[in-house]
C-alpha cells in the first residue's frame, strides 16, 4: 500500500515538472497557424494566456473569464475550436483580478457580452450593469437562456452560431 501511495505521489509531482501546452496545429495544413500557452507578467503576478488559429491573419477575439483556481483553458479550447478557422482566440483566465468597473471603464474595440440567464457564480445582473457602464465605440449583450456560468460550454452550438454570423461580419477585412 505505501508503494502505491509513493507512484501516485510521485506521478503527480512529475506533472508539475512538465511545462504548459497547447496540441500543436497541422502546419502543412495551417502554414500560418498559432497554438500557444505563454506565461505573461500582469501587474506583480504571472498568468497564462492560451492563443490558438488556423490563421495569424485572422481578427483576434479575446474570452476574458475566470479568475485564480478557475482557469477553464482546456475547456475553452475545446469548445471554441470550431472558432479559430475564422479568428485567432485569445483566452485570459484571470478575469477576477482586475476590478473592471475602475480600472477599464472605456475600450476602444467593439464589446460583445455573453450571458447565461442563469448565472449565480458571477451574477449576470452584475455582469449587465459593467455592459452598461462600459463605454465602446460598439457594444452588444446577448442572453444564452438555457445557460448559466459557461454559455460557450453550455449552448455551445449557439454560441459559436453567433460569433460567426454576428461578430465576424462586423469586422473589418
């Protein structure tokens, strides 16, 4: 039993010596593709950023969320890939460390909120009055009903729907 007990210890030790990655994208198929994990300094911390398209030329879209101990990165790749054929999707999971309401009240970027109706770990209520403090030069929220705290999770489908056929024409070339 202590044997087990050692291997087990043992291999999860040996996870935290193996860095952070992302699956490499085909670059015969993608010959100008981006998959990156990075550590990036913010303020006096280090946080990660994911940073994954089939194209660098391709818009950037940015998923702001989470917050420490939260970090949904591999669930934000895998329900976003359908995403980078048209964008370069940029994940920051630490969402939670910046008070959003002093120190980024104007953006100079088209904003797009998406809500779950259902949200009760970052109440949506709380998230619709930021939407409405905000100053950009073009904003939108849009309600996921069937959702709570992860509508790109949740109506995943639905979602993807959107940023193809509402955000990306919005775009410039």
């Amino acid at each position: 039993m202590a044997l087990l007990v050692l291997i087990v210890v043992a291999g999860l030790a040996a996870l935290f010596l193996i860095p952070g990655s992302t699956p490499r994208m085909d670059i015969r198929r993608y010959p100008n593709s981006l998959a990156v994990l990075e550590r990036v300094p913010v303020n006096d911390t280090q946080q990660w950023i994911l940073i994954r398209s089939e194209s660098a030329t391709n818009p950037v879209v940015l998923f702001v969320h989470g917050g420490p101990g939260t970090s949904w990165l591999t669930l934000m790749r895998k329900n976003t890939q359908p995403l980078e054929k048209h964008f370069t999707v940029v994940n920051y999971p630490e969402l939670s460390r910046i008070d959003l309401f002093v120190q980024v009240p104007e953006v100079k970027i088209p904003v797009y909120f998406c809500l779950g109706r259902h949200d009760y770990e970052v109440p949506s209520v709380l998230s619709a009055k930021y939407f409405e403090a905000l100053k950009a030069p073009r904003k939108q929220l849009v309600w996921f009903e069937r959702s709570a705290h992860l509508p790109n999770t949740e109506e995943k489908d639905k979602f993807n729907e959107f940023m193809i056929n509402t955000v990306l024409p919005t775009l410039p070339e």
